[in-house]
C-alpha cells in the first residue's frame, strides 16, 4: 500500500492510500474537523464509486478498529493447532434450563461441563468476562469455550435436557 499526503490550501489536508490491487481510498481532513472518506474501485477514476462523512469521534474509532482496538485474527498456525480440540460458542438459555435464576458461581458451570464462560449477552448488553455472581437469565446468550463433548454438555443442560 503506498500512502501519500498532500496539503489543500484553504481546505486542510488530503491523504490518499493506494492498495496492490489498484484500489482507492482518499482521506479529506478539513480544518474544521470535517472528515470526508473516498473509496475508488479503480484508482485511475476521476469520481469515486462511495463517499462518506465521519466526525473526529467516527474517525479515530475507525483507525482504531483498523489497529485491532476489539479484534485480532487469530494467527493460522495456532487456529490449525486448536482446531477440533477447542469450541467457541453461543448457546441461548431456555427457561426449565436448571441453571435459570442461578449465578455462574452456583451453577457450577466450570467444574460440572468443563465449558468456560466468556461473555453473556443479556437482550441489548453484552458483558465480556462475566463476574461470577452475574445471575442466568431465560433468554440469555452465554458465550463458553470448550471441548466438543463439554459444549454438547452445556448445551443440553441449557436447553434443560439434562446430561
């Protein structure tokens, strides 16, 4: 990718980044704060194919998404290593599960299936890295990770078929 930079007299700074694959994207930085973003399928063209407006906030999200602010692939190696062994997954609560109206604590999650609890997503919340006093809800989303057999486990026992 080669990026380049170039001042807009009266308008404030523009910063074009070019890919192997010819591809556009230019960055319009006012001096207001103003952010426009171009995207050029081809870069030879003279008018971009998308265009949008972000605010400074949108901006640096973005960047920060680009740096892996929440996400970072997993390296291929490592991924071909665990693959088979280790599950990740999202198994919703049904209301006779018996772990309904218990906390991960008294459940006993962990030390009965095996499974590991990332996250639980509660309607609109999602809380990563539940504490243990964080009560099960009917129609919570529990993220866990695990063996094939324990996910299976925790999944029958969600759906209150116990295993």
């Amino acid at each position: 990718m080669s990026v380049s930079i170039s001042q807009l007299p009266g308008i404030g700074q523009k910063i074009t980044f070019r890919t192997a694959e010819d591809h556009m994207l230019v960055l319009i930085v006012h001096h207001t704060g103003k952010r426009e973003l171009y995207f050029f399928e081809d870069a030879d063209s003279d008018e971009a194919d998308y265009s949008m407006e972000l605010t400074s906030d949108e901006t640096r999200e973005l960047g920060a998404q680009l740096l892996g602010a929440t996400y970072q692939p997993v390296d291929v190696e490592k991924l071909k290593m665990f693959k088979n062994q280790i599950v990740v997954d999202w198994i919703k609560l049904k209301e006779h599960s018996p772990l309904v109206h218990k906390t991960i604590e008294e459940s006993e999650i962990r030390n009965k299936t095996g499974v590991t609890v990332m996250g639980i997503v509660k309607g609109e919340e999602m809380i990563a890295s539940p504490d243990p006093d964080t009560k099960l809800l009917p129609g919570d989303v529990i993220m866990i990770m695990g063996k094939e057999e324990e996910v299976a486990n925790f999944e029958g026992i969600c759906k209150g078929e116990e295993t």
